[in-house]
C-alpha cells in the first residue's frame, strides 16, 4: 500500500464576489451573487517531505486592480502556522498557468515547478500572438518564467505521473490545456485536489463544469475522473469554495 499524506489548505486572500475576481461561475444564475472566492496553497505532507500545490498569488506579478481588497496575507507567515518553510520547499506542482495559482512563485525559492509540458506549449506558443490570451499571463512572468526554466527549475512533465508513491499526477486538460489534478493516498483514501477543474462543490456534485475553458469536453470529462478517482466525492476538493476554509486561513482538510 502505498503511504498516507495529510493535506491543508492554506488561503492567502480572498476575492468578495465572482464577478470582481473574474471568475466565470460554473451557472449563469450565480454571475451576480456576492459568493467569496478563496485564493488557495495546498500543502502535501508525507514520507517524502512536503509537496505544495499551486501558488496562489504575489501582488507584485497581478494588476492592482485585481489584488485590491483580497486580504492577502504572505505565503510565509500562514505556512509557519504548519510548520512549512518555504525556503525548505522541493517541489511545487502547478495546477495551471493562470494568475491565481502560479504567480506566488517567488515565494519558494529554492522548488522546482512541476507543469504539464501541454501547459507550458500553451502559454509560451504561437497563440501568445493574440492580446487577449496574451495578457492572461501576466507581462513579468513571463521573463521569470524563462529565467527558471534556465535555471533548471522546471519540470515538464507528459500525462499522469507518480510523483511519489500516493501522490499521482492527473494530467486532464479542458480548463486549460494542461491543467493537472493530484490523487493523494491518504488515511480514508485517495483524494483528489481538482485545481480548477471545479470551482466549487456544486461544480462536482452537480458535474457542471466550470464557465471558464478552453476545452468544454474535456472539462466535463475531468469532473468524471475526479469523482471517480477519489475513494468517494468528499475526497475531491475544489478550488475555490469558501466552505473548505471552515472560517479559517489555514486548515487541515485531511
Ligand atoms: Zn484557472
């Protein structure tokens, strides 16, 4: 049997409506609500040292407009609440590109990122040509982006990967075109952090994917592998549902 892993959930800011964060909802009817939307670092512990995923994000590589508001609170002093020294960081496995989960990067200086190589082609590819996809990867970035690739802090990685034993990489596409999920062994199963494949609960009880995509198939296809992955459906956490926090900044989910 492979071993188990604890998992916490560590909110270093937080949107106060969809709308304002930019988030397209997973229905129609909720564009208008104030629902609050938490900016999330998951933090994997095991046999083989600690294992984060996604970033969140840094005020300095978003527009202002976007951080004003949210809260935020430094990766460092919310992670000490556990234990985690970022300096002390191996491995950071990026759910996708997009800013809220990527652009805290400067934060684990010492990790190396592990990205679908699908997501990477995407973000540093001929459809950069176009401003609108362009801009969605903020312009600092992308020079620090290469500056760690040189470095050799970039691991591209091709389709699911066992990172290490009970911690697997599920690589799904549809939200982005590499977006990756991680399968956790854990002490009542496995679970699944989704990253963006949902939202929300309501995105994975109801299988509604979420309204932000690049490929809507295989969006509604990653609900199916999370759900089914997972030893049951409260083992899949979605990424942005206030519920998760359970009113606090830094949670043990598992
Ligand atoms: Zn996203």
């Amino acid at each position: 049997m492979p071993p188990n892993h604890t998992i916490h959930a560590v909110m270093v800011g937080m949107g106060e409506n969809w709308r304002r964060s930019g988030i397209m909802p997973c229905v129609r009817s909720e564009i208008g609500r104030d629902k609050p939307v938490p900016y999330i670092i998951w933090s994997i512990e095991g046999p083989d040292g600690v294992v984060i995923v996604d970033t969140a994000y840094h005020p300095d590589y978003v527009t202002a407009e976007w951080a004003e508001g949210k809260m935020f609170i430094e990766p460092p002093t919310l992670m000490a609440e556990i234990g985690v020294k970022l300096d002390d960081v191996k491995t950071v496995v990026v759910t996708h590109f997009h800013v809220d989960h990527f652009t805290g990067f400067d934060f684990f200086p010492k990790a190396r990122f592990v990205i679908q190589r699908a997501e990477y082609e995407f973000w540093t590819g001929p459809l950069m040509c176009h401003e609108y996809l362009n801009k969605l990867i903020r312009p600092k970035v992308r020079p620090a982006l290469d500056r760690m690739m040189q470095e050799g802090r970039v691991r591209l990685v091709d389709g699911d990967v066992e990172l290490h034993p009970g911690l697997e990489l599920l690589r799904v596409g549809g939200h982005t075109p590499g977006s990756q999920m991680i399968a956790v062994q854990t002490s009542l199963g496995k679970a699944v952090i989704c990253g963006d494949v949902a939202y929300t609960y309501r995105n994975l009880h109801e299988r509604l994917p979420v309204g932000w995509y690049t490929n809507l198939a295989d969006s509604v296809v990653a609900l199916d592998r999370a759900l089914t992955t997972a030893t049951n459906p409260s083992l899949a956490y979605p990424n942005h549902d206030l519920g998760l926090m359970q009113g606090k900044r830094v949670v043990r989910v598992i």
